[in-house]
C-alpha cells in the first residue's frame, strides 16, 4: 500500500494546504513566503466577489446540470449494457474483449478532440459525408450553442461506458446461478431473473457507484470540457464549468486568490452532497452506505 499512500499524500494531502490561498489577496514577492505567507488575510472577500460574478450561476449550473445527465444517463447504459452483455454472452467476458470496452479511457482528451473535430468540422464527416448526400447547407457545429449539450453528453457517455460496463459485469459475474437455476425451476423467464434476481442483487454496487459520482457532481471533466470544444468563446454559455474557469482564471487573469476560492467552493460543495447521500442511503440500508 506504501506507492498507493505516497502518491495521495503527494498529490491529494499537501496541496491541501494550499486553500488558505482562498483567503487571501495575494501580491506576488520575491519568492514564496513573501508571495502566499505575507500576503493580506481578506476572509471570505474572494468567495463573495466569486460568487456575485454573472458567470458564477453559468458556471455552477453547467458543471451539475451536465454530471447530472452523465451520471443518470451514464448508470441507465452501463446497467443495461452490462445486463445484455451477460445475457448474451453468459460467461466471464476474455481480458482482450474486456480491454477493447475500456479503450476510451486510454486516449487522451486531445486524441479524442480530434476526432469530434474530424466529424464536425466544416469539411468533416457530418458535413461532406452525411448532409451532403440529404442536400442540406453544412453546420458550423463550432458557433452553435444547440448542439453542445448533446455532442457533450455523448462524448463523456461514450467515453466512460466501456469500463462502467466492466465494473457492473464484474459484479453480476459474482452472482450464484444457483439463483437462476432455482428461478428457471419455478419457471421463470428470462425478464422474471432480471428483475427478481439480477437487479436486487445489483443495487449495491449501484449505489455504491452513486455515490462516489455524486461526490464529484462539482468537479466537470477538464479534458472534456476545454478540449472538445476548442476553446470557441461562442460556446461558453454552455462548455464553460468550474474546473476551466479555475483553469483560465490562472492562464489569462493570473488570479490565483479566485481560482483558490473556486477550487475550495467546489470541494466543499462536493464533500457535503457525499455526506447528505450517504446518510441517506443509510437511512434506508446499512449496508449499502459508502461508510
């Protein structure tokens, strides 16, 4: 375990110590104590000025309203890919098939960028290959707003979906066939085994997958977000979340105190929506709770 807690405390435990930035109106110095250590205390002044910005709502409501569709859209494919895939196949799925269904997730956001950008460009796919033969002006998919949501959604479904889908088969693999055999017994049909059977002994690991992706209802896909979209301003009204405005904020503004406020804002918000869900999924079961 020693690799695993070096790398959390590295990267997960010391930075943490970094949030009193939030609090503070940093004036760089001449190195690092003059720059965060000296700097002024100013309280909650970054999180009120954060919070009172028009782009405050824009960013807040993309990043949950998107990981809310990811997550419900994202758990109703997986179950149910992960359910076909068991019915049809009945066997433990081989490591090369499994490999093949998580190979999205070994390609980098820029990699897969570029094939968004290769399908919609001006002279991409969709428009010399598909709405060329229908007759129909091409789209500049890239200034309009309508079709973002949805290439999004896409994008990050397809993304997770391979290896979501080896997680729930993982753990309908551990349920007995005695189950099934004792159902087909009573004559059973297939549909009767799902619902009485495969889905009551699935809710576990959906809830506990739940509830670590509702833990993350605040922290939007970096890679997805600022890579996908190419960074077209037009497209901020429904691209930009907190991770890329935290992102630009350091790029382009260099405000670090904001970005700090941001960050902290979202972690905080992040760990009481796991709190909440898992008190009330303890509430109802005991077993079922995360912790």
């Amino acid at each position: 375990m020693l690799p695993g807690l070096i790398y959390l405390l590295i990267n997960n435990y010391i930075p943490m110590l970094g949030t009193v930035i939030a609090f503070k109106s940093v004036h760089y110095g001449k190195n690092f104590f003059d720059t965060y250590i000296s700097s002024p205390f100013v309280g909650l002044k970054n999180f009120e000025f954060f919070l009172n910005t028009d782009y405050a709502w824009v960013i807040t409501r993309n990043t949950v309203l998107y990981n809310l569709v990811f997550i419900m859209a994202g758990m109703a494919l997986a179950v149910t890919s992960a359910i076909c895939l068991n019915e049809i196949v009945h066997v433990k799925l081989s490591k090369t098939f499994q490999s093949f269904m998580i190979l999205p997730n070994f390609l980098s956001w820029v990699v897969i960028a570029g094939l968004v950008y290769a399908l919609l460009a001006n002279n991409g796919f969709v428009n010399k290959s598909i709405l060329a033969q229908f007759n129909r002006q091409p789209i500049d998919f890239y200034t309009q707003i309508k079709f973002w949501p949805y290439i999004l959604t896409f994008t990050q479904i397809w993304f997770n979906l391979g290896v979501n889908t080896v997680i729930f088969l993982a753990s309908l693999t551990g349920i007995s066939e005695e189950y099934y055999e004792a159902a087909m017994i009573d004559g059973a049909t297939r549909w009767q085994q799902i619902k009485g059977i495969t889905l009551p002994l699935l809710k576990p690991t959906v809830i506990i997958m739940l509830l670590v992706w509702l833990g993350g209802i605040f922290k939007a896909n970096f890679g997805l977000f600022y890579n996908v979209p190419r960074e077209s301003g037009v497209l901020f009204n429904v691209t930009n979340v907190l991770d890329t405005y935290v992102f630009r904020s350091l790029k382009i503004g260099g405000e670090i105190e904001m970005a700090a406020a941001a960050s902290f804002y979202q972690s905080v918000v992040g760990f009481v929506v796991v709190m909440i869900s898992n008190t009330v999924v303890k509430r109802f079961n005991q077993d079922n709770g995360l912790f």
